[in-house]
C-alpha cells in the first residue's frame, strides 16, 4: 500500500471520503501567506463552476499571522476546509491535502496563484481520460511586472507547450488515483519535488505536458533581479539530490552541469585573483576565468533572441542567465545535497 493510500495522520485527522458531488479537489499549501492567500481565495470564489462539484483544502503548515483567519472568512462563499500540520515541507501538506480529497482530479494550486474563471472547466476537459497523466501549466505573468519577470517569462515559461520535462506544483493536475499510486509527493527534499513527480510518472509510463490555456498568474514572481536570484538559489537546493538518484535519465542534468560549470569557473577567477593580487601571478587566469562564466548566458541569449528578432532583450537576458547559474552554483555548495 502507497504511504497516501494510508490513514491520514493524527495531525490531519481526516480520511479520505468518497462524495458523488465533488469533482475536483483544489490544494493549496500555506505557511504565512496573509499577504496573498485572500486573492487567492477570491479568484477560486468566482470560478465560473458549480460550488457543489468543487472543493478547497487549505493545509496550513503553522501560520503565525492573519493566514487562517482571512481563510476562514471564505467558508461562505467556498466549499472549503482547513487543515493544519506543522513541522513538515511543502510536499507534506500537499501530500495531506490529496489524502483529505473528495475528488477524483486533483488540481494543486500555490496561495500566491490566480487561476481564471474557467480554469476548472479547462482542467476536467483535460483530465477526463484514464492516460491523462500529470498536466497543468507553467506560469502566466502579473500585469505590472518589471524587466526581471517579463524577460524570464518570455523565454522560459511563455514557450512550453505539449511534452515537458515537468509542471510546476503551483499549477500541477492528476487523477487523484494515479497520484495516490505513484506516492504522491517526496516528502524528503524541500524543493524540486514537482520535477522528481513528473520523473516517476513518466518512469511509470504517464505522460507530463502543459497547456497554455489552464496557466494560472503567479503573484510570486521574482520581479528584482534580487529576488530572482534568491528564488533561483531557493529552487535549486535538492536540484543535484534529484538529479544524483539517476544521472543517466534525469532531465534536469542540463541545469545541473550548467550549475557546475558555472561554479568552477567562479572557483577558478576567484583563485586566480587571489593568486594575482598576492604572489603577483598572471593576471590572464582570472580574465580568462571571466570570460568562461560569461560564455554559456552570451551564447543562450544570443540564439534566443535570434530566434525571436527581439534583439534589445539580449543584455537582460544574459544578466538573468548569469544570475541563475550563479544561483544555481550556490546551491551546490549545500552539502546535505549529496547525502
């Protein structure tokens, strides 16, 4: 028996219950989330979709501010419930939520995240058929964002469609059978644990592919180029444990060796540096050092902006490619990752 497939623990007190009504259960992860969790709430309150044949499970990893209390002041307006588990990662709750859900799809959805009227609509349409597999969509991008989030949103989000390598878990679907089969969520990494899913699914022969038209606008994105590094260091913490479980097959080796690459030639400016300013070594090494970090953004940004004749977005791109594989290479530097 899969660990989902199990009681619900102590702390989450509930049992799957079958319902002839619910439809699609809707499970949303939260820790701290005053700020967001209200729009969040409201755009799922007007979803064009009967509120009988849809339910909102809020689990709640210990909030210390207004989190449980804005929630609560959606129980008119939603089929909603609230569960609490504190001490775990965000696979936990989502875990928790999926052992809690009445429907039969699945549809996990971040606090920071607001899904269109029709989303649910969309979704079943999707999800209907038993080899549906992992479907969802990768991020739409708030009005008002800067520089940072358009130019990575219009390279890196905007254009996956059809077979992908994953789906993000703030806007991830499954048949709440196959979910429950694979084991749901691993609940031993704290981030990348949408991509190590959609690897077991695939290994277990689902598919995992995006669509477009049931993205949802993540209100999270980094729009500094601060913030993207901070979410681009956060993200990629158990990015190298995933991928050391199967370096042969894994799908994330390229921004895996992209991460190593860009560390080593930060390793070797900096040691040449040193070596320069005290034993008055070449100054060639660091230069050259320089030059490798720069080399993999240039030639990305190039051939992406070739692509797309937008030809001003080569230097913001290559300053997002640079932060990332700086980011990235941080990451690396966490030991708990190799072990």
């Amino acid at each position: 028996m899969s660990p989902l497939e199990q009681t619900v623990p102590a702390a989450g007190t509930l049992q799957p219950i079958c319902s002839t009504t619910v439809s699609i259960s809707i499970i949303i992860p939260a820790l701290n989330e005053e700020r967001m969790i209200g729009r969040c709430l409201d755009s799922l309150a007007r979803l064009a979709f009967a509120r009988e044949r849809f339910e909102v499970i809020l689990v709640d990893n210990g909030s210390r501010d207004k989190t449980i209390a804005i929630a609560e002041s959606f129980k008119d307006q939603l089929n909603l419930r609230i569960l609490q588990q504190t001490g775990v990662r965000i696979s936990g709750l989502r875990n928790l939520g999926a052992r809690a859900a009445q429907g039969d799809t699945l549809a996990f959805l971040d606090a920071d995240c607001l899904p269109a009227s029709d989303w649910l609509d969309r979704i079943l349409a999707l999800a209907a058929s038993d080899g549906a597999g992992v479907l969802g969509a990768h991020y739409l991008l708030p009005e008002d964002s800067t520089w940072v989030g358009r130019t990575w949103h219009i390279y890196q989000e905007a254009p996956k469609a059809g077979e992908v390598s994953h789906i993000p878990a703030g806007d991830l679907i499954m048949r709440r059978e196959d979910f429950l089969r694979l084991g749901g969520f691993d609940e031993s990494i704290q981030t990348n644990e949408d991509y190590e899913l959609c690897e077991r699914a695939r290994a277990a022969g689902m598919r995992v592919r995006a669509f477009p038209e049931i993205g949802v606008v993540h209100l999270g994105t980094a729009q500094s180029l601060r913030a993207f590094f901070r979410k681009q260091a956060w993200h990629g913490t158990h990015v190298i444990k995933v991928f050391l479980r199967d370096v042969l097959k894994s799908h994330n080796r390229k921004a895996v060796f992209f991460a190593a690459y860009t560390f080593l030639c930060l390793a070797a400016a900096l040691l040449g540096a040193v070596w320069m300013l005290g034993w008055h070594g070449p100054w060639l090494l660091p230069v050259a050092a320089v030059a490798a970090l720069c080399l993999p953004p240039a030639a990305l940004s190039a051939r992406q902006v070739l692509t797309s004749k937008s030809w001003l977005d080569f230097f913001p791109l290559f300053i997002l490619y640079l932060t990332y594989g700086i980011a990235r290479a941080k990451a690396l530097l966490s030991v708990k990752n190799f072990f």
